[in-house]
C-alpha cells in the first residue's frame, strides 16, 4: 500500500519471505474474498512489478518469496507461466548485475529454480544481455570458495538448451569453458575446497562443457578448442 512507510513495506516483505521458506500450501491459502491465492498470476504480477520499482531491500525480500515459491514442485509452474504472462524474464535476468550482493544472490537462485521450464526464453535474454551473461560468468570465476551462489549460477547455464549454438559460440567468446575446466581441474587436485555446495556445483562445471557435442558443422574452431 503506497501510504506505508518504506521501512513497514520493507519489514512486511520480510515477513512474507519467511513465511514462504516455512513450505506452506500457499496454493490452497485464500488471500482475498475472490478467493486469490500467492500463487495466483494477478498477485505474482504484482510482486514481479514492486520488485521492479521499488529499492533492493524490497526486491530482495520478494524476489526471495518467489525463490520460495519456484523451490516447491507445487506452485513452480505458477510462478514460472505468471513469469511469461508479465513478461518479466529479462527484468529478473537484469539483477544478475545488480550492485547489492543479496540481490544478485536471490535473481541467480530464481532463475536456476526456473530454468528447467524456461530454458529457451532465458537463453534467448542472455543472448541479448551480454553483461548479465559475464557476470554469471564471472560469478563462476571467482576465487573464494564454493557458494550457493556459484552453484545456481554454473547450474543456471548448466541447463540451458543445448542445441543453441549462438549461446555456445558467446560463452565460448566469454571463456565459460576454459573457466569450468579450470574449476574442475582446482576441485579434483584440493586446491578448490567447499562445503554442502561442492557437489552441485561440480556437476553444473561438467555439464556445461556438454554443450560442444551439439557442435554444428563448420565450427571447427570450437572443435580445435574442445580437443585441446
């Protein structure tokens, strides 16, 4: 509601961020007397338009609700079909650069918790948006140990279509490959240690490389890279 306090909007956001991580049914909740539920594509869409126009506490605290909400094999496909309705993936896909690190932690976990259903639509924003794709990259890249973060992030181009070679010949450009090698390589020899997120994120590092077996003819560029 526009006559709340910012910070009341920001505690209550909170609030309902918890409450979504609890596991509920909020399929079968009512919030309303038309029977609307936080699933409901009116409510998702207006969640997806206050976390675009509203500061990153607020944003972070709803794009967590519906990190909740995409986390359950009960309410994703909701959130995943009021995402395409609203148009929404390339704003969500744009926290990926966002300066606040919490931010950017929760837009990479909601993207990886809806890539297995929007895979196509999110590689053809990446492929438009090539700074958010260098900061997944970079995110990967980074030398301070196995995080959540790294994990949705590689588990995130992980799972993108496979058969899309323009996405293959840009991660190619942005050494995605020869970093996931990297990283595979420090994790086997020690040199790379983690924790509970060690295993998902060595398997993204694996299955990213399984994109140059879908290779088309005539790049042989890409196969002379893959052999060496």
């Amino acid at each position: 509601m526009n006559q709340l306090p910012m910070r009341l909007k920001e505690v209550s956001a909170t609030v309902l961020a918890n409450i979504v991580s609890s596991g509920a049914n909020f399929e079968k909740i009512p919030l309303d007397q038309d029977h609307c539920t936080l699933v409901s594509e009116d409510i998702v869409h207006n969640l997806l338009h206050l976390i675009s126009n509203t500061g990153p506490a607020i944003a972070c605290r709803l794009l967590q609700v519906l990190v909740g909400l995409t986390s359950s094999s009960t309410t994703v496909l909701d959130i995943v079909a009021a995402i395409r309705s609203s148009g929404a993936t390339i704003s969500i896909i744009q926290f990926v650069e966002a300066p606040q690190r919490d931010v950017r932690v929760a837009s990479i976990k909601l993207l990886h918790n809806i890539s297995p259903f929007m895979g196509q639509e999110l590689a053809d924003a990446l492929r438009g948006t090539a700074d958010q794709l260098s900061n997944l990259i970079n995110v990967i890249a980074e030398n301070n140990g196995i995080s959540e973060e790294k994990a949705d992030a590689v588990g995130l181009l992980a799972v993108l279509p496979e058969s899309d070679s323009v996405l293959t010949r840009q991660l190619l450009d942005e050494g995605a490959f020869r970093i996931a090698f990297s990283k595979v390589i420090s994790i086997r020899q020690g040199i790379t240690r983690g924790g509970c997120f060690v295993t998902p994120f060595l398997e993204g590092l694996v299955n990213v490389p399984s994109r140059l077996t879908y290779i088309l003819d005539g790049e042989s560029d890409i196969v002379l890279f893959f052999l060496t």
